[in-house]
C-alpha cells in the first residue's frame, strides 16, 4: 500500500492579539457574551506588512524544517484561501517564490472554511498519480480584512492565521495496513443551494470589489452539526473504523459549541477534540492545521495515533480525513 505520510507541521500567526476586551471598546459586546456563545477569548490580527502570503510562508518554512527537509524537496504546494493576497496570481505562487520551493507546481483551492480538507485531499490524490512525491498543503487566511467591523453577530467569530503540513509518498507492505502512517480516507462534500446562509457580498466578476462576510450564524450551526456528524461516519463506515478507535479530532475551530455538539452525536469523549478557538477563533482554512500544529508540537498527538480532521464552511462545503500520524 502506499499513504502520503505526514512528515512535519508548522504554524504563522500575526505579531498582534486582540482580545475580547479589546473588541468591546469599539462594538457593543462583552467578554461573557463572545466566551459563552463561541468559547473564543482572543484572535490574531494581521498588520501592516501581514498578509495570507506571509502567514503562508511562515508556516510553510516551520512545516518544512520540521519535516528535516529543504525547500528544494518540494514537488508540488497546494494552498488554500478564501482571502488571496490578490485576485491572480495565486497565494502559493507568491509562498512558491519566498520559500524558494524552485521545483514545486503551485496553485490555490477555494472550499473556505473546508478549504484544508479540500487541499490535503487534493495533495494526495497528486501523489497517488505520481505527480510529485513530497507535498506542502498550507490552509491561510486574513478573514480580518473582509469582516464588517460594525457588524457585531460576525466580526468577533474570525482571526487571521496559516498552518502547514509536508506530506511524502511512501509505501507500505500490504499487511501494514493498520499500523502504516499517513492518510487513509478523505471524503468531501458540497450542497450550493445554501450559498446564501454565508457568503461574501463582493467579487471580481460581479461588484468588482472585495466585498465583506455575511452570515445567518443560527442556521449555518443547525447545518454544520448534521453535516459534520454524517462526513465522520461516513468515513469511519468505509474505513472500518469505530468512533472509539479514534485518538484524536482535529475540527475546524469555527465555535465551541459546534464542537462539543458534534462529539455528544458521534459518542467522542471532548476530551479527545482538539481546541484552540480560545486563541485562534475561527481562521476559516487555516484552523485545522493551525490546531494539529499546536497539538502535534506540544506532544498530544503522537505518532501512531488515529487522527481525524474535519471541517465545514461556505458553499457549504464540508468534508472528513483520518490518518495516522
Ligand atoms: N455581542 C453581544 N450580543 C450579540 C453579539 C455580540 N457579538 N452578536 C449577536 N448578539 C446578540 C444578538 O443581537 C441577539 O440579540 P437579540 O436576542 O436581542 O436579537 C442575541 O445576541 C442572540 O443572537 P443569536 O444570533 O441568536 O445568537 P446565537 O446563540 O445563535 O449565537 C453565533 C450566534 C455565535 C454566531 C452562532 O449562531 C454560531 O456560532 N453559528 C455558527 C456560525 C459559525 O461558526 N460560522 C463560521 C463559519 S461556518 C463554519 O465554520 C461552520
């Protein structure tokens, strides 16, 4: 068998921290009101000089080194992002150019908040078909930039940021299949009929403007609890895997409450969910790697455990991924 096995992580975030505090300064909100409906307490905030390319490239460069590699090693960098830097050329060319990766193919992938699973599940179906053998996935993002700073129900839900996986293609004797690292399943979803429960009033080809986030956050929720339990199962199902097998979940970090919710169905202890929408909040394609680095470096997540990834965002698009680290 062969698996595109994880070989390092890596995480950039903005020099700056806003608390909730500090957003209750400028909106009418409070610190209880943000901890108790989301569970977040501070996001990063990009600067001047900080965009989705240079919290990209950090991360990528950690992810990198990590992996004992050299940007030299890199076939192909798959980059997702719902806020590129500019409209074309795409992020990963310009993470392609500052890491100085000079025999990687590079190119982004729009799923927003899914937007990591997507790229991990497209990394790996380039390695399966031989189009390279070492992959740097990077989910980032500056949600910062296209909030409506009035608009209280979504501003104080997002954070910017960038985490990074290295992936290699290696293979395995047949009767490894259980113990044998890397990515065993991914399964992605989309449903465009609610395209309008979240979204971004802008674009090139219609306003020619960026435009700002809008979100029906009561019934995004109603939908991400249903559609994030059916992708787990889904995947535990072809797998052959129990929900108990699992060592560790790494969701997208979009509210506490979605997290807790979709362990209670799936029958997951919370303990084993992964959790950093305290510091990050939500970072749309960025939280699943940025949460799996934290976990992976402070020594929670070991090799050989069972990992599942999951996520769900705009579109909506959703989608699952079990590996073994
Ligand atoms: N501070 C204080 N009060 C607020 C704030 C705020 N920041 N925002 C809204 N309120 C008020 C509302 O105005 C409302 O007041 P009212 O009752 O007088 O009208 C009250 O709080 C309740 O508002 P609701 O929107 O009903 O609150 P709810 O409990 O649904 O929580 C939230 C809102 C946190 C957005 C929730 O719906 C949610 O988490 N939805 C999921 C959205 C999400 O995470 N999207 C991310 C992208 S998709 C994804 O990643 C899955």
């Amino acid at each position: 068998i062969r698996r595109s096995v994880l070989l390092g992580t890596g995480s950039g975030l903005p020099a700056r921290v806003v608390t909730n505090a500090d957003l209750a300064t400028q909106i009418e909100t409070s610190d209880d009101w943000i901890v108790d409906r989301t569970g977040i307490r501070q996001r990063y905030i990009a600067g001047e000089g900080e965009t989705t390319a240079t919290l990209a490239t950090d991360a990528g460069r950690k992810a990198i080194e990590a992996a004992g590699l050299t940007p030299d090693d890199i076939d192909v960098i798959v980059l997702a992002t719902a806020t590129p830097d500019q409209t074309f050329p795409s992020t990963a060319s310009k993470v392609q150019s500052a890491l100085g990766c000079k025999q990687a193919y590079a190119f982004d992938v729009a799923a927003v908040c899914s937007g990591f699973l997507y790229a991990l599940g497209t990394a790996d179906a380039l390695l399966h078909r031989g189009m390279g053998k070492r992959a740097l996935v990077i989910g980032a993002e500056t949600f910062s930039r296209i909030l409506d700073w009035e608009d209280r129900t979504t501003c104080v839900l997002f954070g910017d940021g960038a985490g990074a996986m290295v992936l290699e293609l290696r293979e395995f004797p047949a009767d490894q299949a259980d113990t044998a690292p890397g990515i065993i399943a991914t399964k992605l979803h989309t449903d465009g009929e609610h395209n309008c429960l979240l979204y971004v009033d802008g674009g090139p080809s219609t306003t020619q403007t960026v435009g700002k986030l809008r979100m029906k956050g009561r019934e995004v929720f109603r939908h991400a609890v249903v559609n994030l339990a059916d992708v787990l199962t889904e995947v535990l199902s072809e797998t052959g895997y129990a929900a108990t097998d699992i060592d560790w979940v790494v969701p997208h970090q979009a509210n506490a409450r979605i997290l807790d919710a979709t362990a209670k169905k799936l029958g997951l202890p919370v303990e084993r969910m992964v959790k950093t929408v305290d510091i990050h909040a939500n970072t749309s394609a960025a939280s699943v790697p940025l949460a799996f680095d934290v976990a992976f470096r402070d020594g929670r997540i070991k090799s050989g455990d069972l990992v599942m990834l999951e996520a769900m965002g705009g579109g909506f698009t959703w989608g699952a991924s079990l590996l073994r680290a």
